[in-house]
C-alpha cells in the first residue's frame, strides 16, 4: 500500500469511500509485515496492532503529526499499541512530522531497528530502554543534545545522529 494517497486506514469493518477496502487487523493474525510508507497518513491507528506476527512496520514519509501520535499515547487513546506488538523487529517512522519519541516505543522488546530519521524530535527519553535493538537513527531531527538513551541499548551497533543542533557530546 506504499506510495499512494492514503489518508486513513479503516481497521474496522467500517467501509472507506477514500479507499474501497475493509480491513480488521486483529484478523490478520499471520499478518508479518506491513508498509504504508509515502502516504498521506496523519495517524498510527491503534488497532493496527492487533496483528500480532506483525514483524515489519515502515510508516515513514508520511504526514503523522507529534501530536497525533503523542496525545494517543499518553491520553490513553493509544495505550497499549506497542505492548501488543510483541514480535516487532524493525520500525520506521522516519520523514514524518513527530515531535517526541513515545514511551511506548520501550515496550518493543524484540526491536533490532528503530528508524525516527527526519522528523522533528527535540528530546529522547531518558527512560526508553530497548535491550535487543542494534540500528538506531535519530539523523535529521532537532536534538541539541546528545541522546543519553543510548547507553540503554547495549546491543547498539549502528548509531546515526547527524544533522542535528548538537553543539556538545555528553555520553555520561
């Protein structure tokens, strides 16, 4: 479904006029991989994690706005998408329009690549904790400073940070 001009993601029976297709997630239960990439996509529909072999997710290049996607996070809207999407191993939300990195991201404890290249983050939690993960990259954000996440990923093998406000590097 990438590259087109997708809006909405209907993941009920609900019928879209925009897209003539039904879709239920919680059905697609061998569903592994999943690319929407190059849409025109505001939100992260919560429902979407109800596949649960769901193992590749690339939403990047899209339109998903920071406060879309953090106010379902932390208003409780979106609350437990991540904690169901136990077998995700790759996710790219790169090229959109976030502004934080959710807290949700942490419950993705099979995550080997986490992609949030381009976007407009300012901070990294602090608390954001990903054991498995070794692809990070946080290029092309607005960091001014040094992640200090990074030492909650001990299996990091691939750091990309570039193109941000950094004006020092503080790893302790």
């Amino acid at each position: 479904m990438s590259s087109n001009r997708i809006e909405l993601i209907p993941v009920t029976s609900a019928y879209s006029q925009n897209l003539h297709i039904q879709l239920s997630f919680s059905s697609l239960v061998q569903l592994c991989r999943f690319e929407v990439q190059q849409n025109r996509l505001t939100e992260v529909p919560e429902a979407m994690f109800g596949a649960t072999s769901l193992t590749y997710l690339n939403m990047s290049r899209n339109l998903i706005v920071g406060a879309t996607f953090i106010i379902l996070t932390l208003k409780g809207e979106f609350p437990d998408a991540f904690d169901r999407a136990t077998s995700l191993t790759l996710l790219d939300m790169s090229d959109n329009k976030l502004t934080l990195v959710p807290l949700s991201t942490g419950s993705l404890k099979k995550l080997r690549n986490l992609n949030y290249k381009g976007n407009l983050i300012q901070l990294v939690p602090t608390s954001l904790y990903l054991d498995e993960v070794e692809d990070v990259d946080f290029s092309n954000n607005l960091l001014d400073t040094f992640p200090k996440t990074i030492s909650h990923f001990p299996q990091i093998r691939s750091l990309r940070v570039s193109c941000n406000r950094f004006s020092t590097v503080r790893l302790k």
